[in-house]
C-alpha cells in the first residue's frame, strides 16, 4: 500500500475542496516537475492548461519591450497559475515563469472550467485567490516605489521560504535585482548587509535563511499585508 501523502494536500486550493468537489477534478490532476526559467504563460495567451503548485515559486511577471520585467506578484504552494476568464475564453494574465523549480498539479482548461462552473466552492476558491494576486500586484506597486531594497529584500527572500518550504535558496545576484527592479550591486551590498547582521548567509548563488524572524523584523511591511490577503481572502483549511 503506498502511505505517501497525495500531491493535493501540498495545495492550499485544492485541500480546501470537499470530496463533492474534489472528484470533479482529481482524475484529471497530472503532477508535474517544473524546471526554474520554464514559461507557463505570456500575457493574453490563450491556455490550454491551469497548474496547482505543490512546491516551488512561480513569479508574475510585467514585461517591457525593451526585455526589462519586474515582478508584479508571487504563486506558491497556496494558489493556482491560469490567468483570467474573458470574452475570448480563458487567457494568461501577464508572464508567468517558474523561478524556483518545483513540482505542480495540471488540470486541462477544459476540465478546469467545467468544475469551474459546476462547483461553487471551487469558483469561490479560484475568485479569492484571483483577488489575492490583484492584492498583490498593488502592493508591489507600492512597495517598488517607496521601500528600501534591504527591506524588499527580506520581503522577498520571506516569500520564497513560504514557497519551497526550506532555508536555502538557489538564487543569483542577477536573478534578484531582476526581481527587485533595481541594480546589481544594490542587491551585492543588502545582501552583505543582511549577513553581517546574521539573518543569512550567501554564497555561490545560494541563500541560507539563518534567522527568519529577524528577517521579519527587517521586512517592509508588504510581506505581512500579503499573508494577511491570503488569509482573509481564502477560507480557512
């Protein structure tokens, strides 16, 4: 008999499902490994597929046309990945790419708005968690404009714990003043900052969270508002 624990309770979504709901889509889930850079969906793409991560962090991103992003929201563990539902069907809202690989739950579109449509509590589910991301991209709009990088910093280094679940990150100098929006030697010298003060310790491309509640303390705090978002926006599990 295998006793491991099924991929769905690794999502805050789909846990919350009763087994009424529950049975609309699970025959349908596919797990799936998601290697770090892979695209899930470009902005006012036409979907074929939804995802349900279970570890791992998906950024939203708004792209310029000269190449240049900054991240506008954060998918892990507690949402879903599938844009939005308009008049031309269901699209991608924004560039979604897998920055931290993970795994995830698929579900066909087609299979996601059938349950979509027949289940209240699942559209309630989908319809909070689209609410948190709106949350979200406000807040990173305030926050780029008017928090220290140190303080976005821990903010994001905070949110990406959340999402893999560990102390230690695989990230880049490069990769997090793409994210933060600002140059690399800002994030070279926060990053020295914060591990001369001991919330954590960088090498080679790789962060080790060594005192998470200081980094709490050094956090601005859009990183609290966002838990809180979550928390009132999705019913409780």
């Amino acid at each position: 008999m295998d006793t491991r624990p099924s991929p769905i309770a690794g999502n805050g979504i789909l846990r919350q499902l009763s087994a009424k709901s529950l049975v609309l889509i699970q025959p349908h889930l596919r797990n799936v490994k998601i290697a770090q850079g892979t695209v899930l969906h470009e902005p006012g793409e036409v979907l074929t597929n939804v995802y349900f991560p279970t570890n791992g962090m998906v950024s939203m991103l708004a792209v310029l046309k000269t190449g240049e992003a900054i991240e506008a929201g954060i998918v892990g563990p507690e949402g879903y990945v599938g844009g939005y539902l308009g008049v031309r069907g269901w699209r991608g809202l924004g560039h979604a790419v897998m920055q931290i690989t993970g795994e995830a739950l698929r579900l066909s579109v087609r299979n996601f708005k059938k349950a979509y449509d027949a289940s209240d509590e699942f559209r309630t589910l989908i319809n909070g968690y689209q609410a948190v991301l709106y949350f979200q991209a406000q807040q990173s709009a305030a926050c780029q404009a008017l928090h220290p990088v140190e303080a976005r910093m821990c903010r994001w280094l905070l949110q990406a714990q959340d999402c893999v679940g560990g102390d230690t990150l695989n990230l880049t100098q490069e990769f997090l003043s793409h994210m933060l929006g600002v140059r690399r030697t800002s994030v070279s010298g926060s990053a020295n900052k914060l591990q001369e003060e001991g919330l954590i310790n960088y090498k080679r491309g790789v962060i080790r969270i060594l005192d998470r509640k200081g980094l709490e303390k050094a956090s601005c705090e859009c990183y609290g508002a966002v838990r809180g978002a979550i928390a009132d926006t999705m019913p409780k599990g």
